[in-house]
C-alpha cells in the first residue's frame, strides 16, 4: 500500500506538490492525469523514493521512505519498477540485455555484469517468455537502437515486469508515438499489470486513455489533487478547460 499524508515538496522556491492526501491499496490501476506542471512527475518520483519530500510522509507497506537509507531504501525501491518518460534504455545493448537490468537493484552491479556478459538458461527462458507476452520475441538479440519507438516502449515494459516488481509506475510512457500505438500500448500494460496482480499508476495527458483503461482517476492540478475518483464520475477535462 502506498500512503501519502500531508505531502508537500519544493524545489527551492517553487512548491512542486502542497499537502497531498492520498491512499492507493495493492493491485490497483490509477491514472495520473492533469496538464504540464501539474505535479504528475513529482508525485511518481515520490512514490519510488528518487524524490524526498519536504513535508508530510510517503509511506510504503506502512513504513515512510523519507527515513529508510542505505540496503533498506535499497530493497524497498527494488520491488517498484520505474518506466520514465524516456523509457530508460540503454541503445548500445540488446533487448535482452536491457530486460536483465530490470533486477539491477536485486543483484548489484557484479551480478548485472555477469548476466549482461554470460546470460543463463534460465534467464534467457524467462525473458524470452516475457518478449512473446509484448508481442516482439523475435527481436530478443536486436540493438535496442535498432528499434521503432513502439518497439522500444515493449522493451520498458518486459524489463519493469521482469524486475518481479510489486509496484509498476509509469510516467506518460506514451507521449512520444501515435494515438493508435499509444492505444494499444496503454492496454498492453494494464492488462499485463492486471495478469500479474501488480499495482499500476501511470501518468496521461490523453482524457480518452485515462477512461477506456482504468476505473480510478486521479486529477492534478498546480501541485494538487483536485479530483479522485471513476472516470466516469468526475470531470477530467475541466483540468485542461481552467488553464
């Protein structure tokens, strides 16, 4: 469970976030959706431990992030993959090679290596089962420079799974390819996430992703959240009318 009480981060004088209150449980898929600024990135950067607040808590399986350290912050930022914006890859190695970082945090730097230069049985199987299930095996020993951005977007999400995560956060992981493949991307994710019985949040401009793929909705606005509920029920594109 992730639990944000009263969060509030600055980046010097500019206030990111202002006394956020929010509670997401095991398992669930919520969109993040609001205009540029809205406080979306920082909310997700937050929620895997890369940012520290500046007040209030952020708590995970009730423990605060804010004062775990070293192996402990450690193992906890293990069990939540991150998909930024950028997708995170690396274009000199290949897409198995990519898929092994997704346990970076769990093995350390010597057992990437050893993974990056002598891949075992096993994990070939495995991450080869994980490119059948995103639709692009036959691309396992491809560069993945050498790849469209569609493609590159799988890649992310076979490493996020493949890091056996019980968080996925995902931060507007289609902003950069046409409506029809963000489609199927977005829908891609969400069911995988569903299968695996992962906690999803995803940040979204696109209103018509953030109500076709998920039940609950959170809307951001100047640091805030102004919204939270079934798509359905709350009026998502009143954040883009305000502006």
């Amino acid at each position: 469970m992730l639990q944000f009480q009263s969060v509030g981060l600055s980046y010097g004088a500019t206030r990111a976030l202002d006394a956020v209150d929010l509670r997401i449980e095991p398992g669930e898929q919520v969109c993040l959706i609001g205009p540029s600024g809205a406080g979306k990135s920082s909310l997700l950067g937050l929620m895997n431990g890369r940012l520290s607040a500046s007040d209030g808590a952020v708590c995970l399986n009730g423990e605060d992030l804010g004062r775990l350290s070293g192996k402990s912050l450690k193992e906890a930022r293990a069990g939540i993959a991150w998909v930024p914006q950028d997708l995170g890859l690396v274009p000199n190695l290949r897409v198995n090679q990519n898929i092994a970082c997704g346990r970076a945090a769990r093995k350390g730097l010597l057992g990437i290596l050893k993974s990056l230069l002598v891949m075992g049985k096993g994990e070939k199987e495995e991450i080869a089962a994980l490119l059948r299930r995103v639709g692009i095996e036959e691309k396992i020993f491809s560069r993945v420079d050498h790849l469209s951005g569609g493609q590159q977007q799988r890649v992310a999400i076979a490493r996020a799974l493949y890091q056996n995560p019980h968080i996925i956060l995902a931060d507007e992981p289609v902003s950069a390819v046409d409506p029809e493949r963000a489609k199927s991307l977005v829908g891609l994710l969400t069911s995988l996430a569903r299968e695996e019985e992962k906690t999803l949040v995803m940040s979204l401009h696109d209103v018509s992703l953030a109500r076709r793929y998920f039940d609950r909705v959170i809307g951001m606005r100047e640091g805030q959240i102004v919204m939270d509920g079934r798509p359905d029920e709350i009026g998502l594109e009143d954040l883009y009318r305000l502006d």
